[in-house]
C-alpha cells in the first residue's frame, strides 16, 4: 500500500492514540493544508490525474480525497468539470481564530467559577510539560504545538458546559480550525514565543486555581489572539498576502 506519510509532502508524525488515516484522509489533509497555505488559490483546478501522479495512487482514492474536501467547503465540484479551491483569505482565518479565542474564553470561565481541583491540577501536568519543553531550547515548534493543543485540550474537555464542549471538539474534527495545524506549525519557532506561550498559560492556571473567571477569560482569549497573531505572519509569508492589521482585534 501507498505510504502518503512518506510521500511528497512532509507530514506531522502520528501521536500515540490517533488512528491510521485512510489515503484519501492523507491526500485531502494535504490538499487541505495546501489550499490553506495557497498553494492553489480561489477557482483553481484540482486535478485528479496530477494528485494521483504525485502520490503515487489510482483516481479512485484521489476521487474519495476531492469528496472529502467539498464536505470541508474547502472545493467546489461540479460533474464533468472537476474540482476547484475555494479561496480561503487570510481574513477568513482570521475569524476562526477569534471564534476559537472567545469559545475557549467561555470554556476556561466556567472551569474557574467551578474551582475543580482536578482539572487545575492536570492542566499543571500538562503546562509542566511545556515548560520542560521551553527550557530544553530548539524544540522543534510542531512538537510545542502539540503540548499546548494537550492544554487546550483538557479546558475543552472538562468544562462544565457539555454542548460548548462538544462544539469545541468538533471544530477540531476535520474542519478549517483542525487542518490548519495538522500538517505543520505556523507558530512556536522560536525559543523567546515559545516562553511567551508558556507564560500565557501560567497565567491561565494562576487565574483558573483562584477562580477568578474573568481573568482566566481574558487570558485564554489572549492566547489565541497571540497564536493567531503568529499565524498569520507566516502564512502572509508563505502566500505573499498582507491582511489589514486592524481586522486583529485584542479584546
């Protein structure tokens, strides 16, 4: 069988616990990632020979791929005619980011108005985890991203509120949030952010452990907002865009 991990595109390692995906999950994870990066821009063809070419696959997982990335919104298929990108902006992102920030802020509120010890304990765990990690120097940002995505994780999955929980949860689940850190970084490169991110989150479990909710609430929010902040400075780099500064909004 075709090892897309392996192939062209360098791809994130499998973490303990995550099943294998499918070729065609692969191919349009990697699509997704490029249209994302824009490497096609808004109405370009995907074409189904070219994929099945560079990966190495027949047509048909490629034709699974391209269906999986119409349920994404992230092609337009028309019969007969193929597939096209839909132009995902800089701006569009932009707002997932602060989607995610004030959703997150609710999540963190909630933990600290309940004061449970547990969760402020294993939230402890995980940012130990990240400090050992700041300190180490040169770890590799993809490696960083995803101690910070495990604190995250743990205020999404244990806030009180269960429909906000699992509207977290599926807005990672192969949605424009979840692709745009599956395949690589776009933030933690450097020893200096990656404490600043550690800082961030000190704070959050300070404020948490205390149960002052609207502090915990501006601090999650400004993680994202730094985070998204980060993002959008590398991929106005990798697609050669600018975004109107005034659109990042900080409360």
């Amino acid at each position: 069988m075709t090892n897309i991990e392996a192939g062209p595109r360098t791809a994130t390692p499998r973490r303990r616990g995550e099943r294998t995906r499918t070729i065609p999950e692969q191919i349009a994870d990697h699509v997704s990632t490029a249209i994302i990066g824009g490497e096609y821009r808004g109405g370009e063809r995907i074409r189904e020979q070219e994929l099945a070419t560079l990966y190495g696959v027949s047509r048909g997982p490629v034709r699974e791929a391209i269906r999986a990335l119409e349920q994404r919104g992230l092609v337009n298929f028309f019969p007969r005619r193929g597939a096209y990108a839909i132009a995902v902006t800089l701006d569009t992102i932009i707002e997932i980011f602060n989607v995610r920030a004030a959703l997150m802020g609710l999540a963190v509120r909630d933990l600290a108005r309940r004061k449970d010890r547990s969760v402020a304990a294993d939230l402890d765990t995980a940012i130990a985890e990240l400090r050992q990690l700041a300190k180490a120097r040169g770890t590799p940002p993809e490696r960083f991203a995803r101690a910070v995505a495990r604190c995250g994780g743990i205020v999404a999955a244990r806030c009180g509120n269960q429909y906000l929980s699992r509207l977290l949860h599926q807005q990672l689940d192969r949605t424009l949030w979840g692709l745009i850190w599956r395949e690589r970084s776009l933030d933690f490169f450097t020893p200096r952010r990656q404490q600043a991110a550690l800082r961030e989150w000190e704070i959050v479990s300070t404020a948490l452990a205390a149960g002052r909710d609207a502090e915990a609430e501006r601090a999650m929010r400004l993680i994202f907002f730094n985070a998204r902040d980060a993002a959008i400075a590398t991929l106005e780099k990798a697609r050669g865009e600018k975004v109107n500064r005034a659109h990042l909004i900080k409360d």
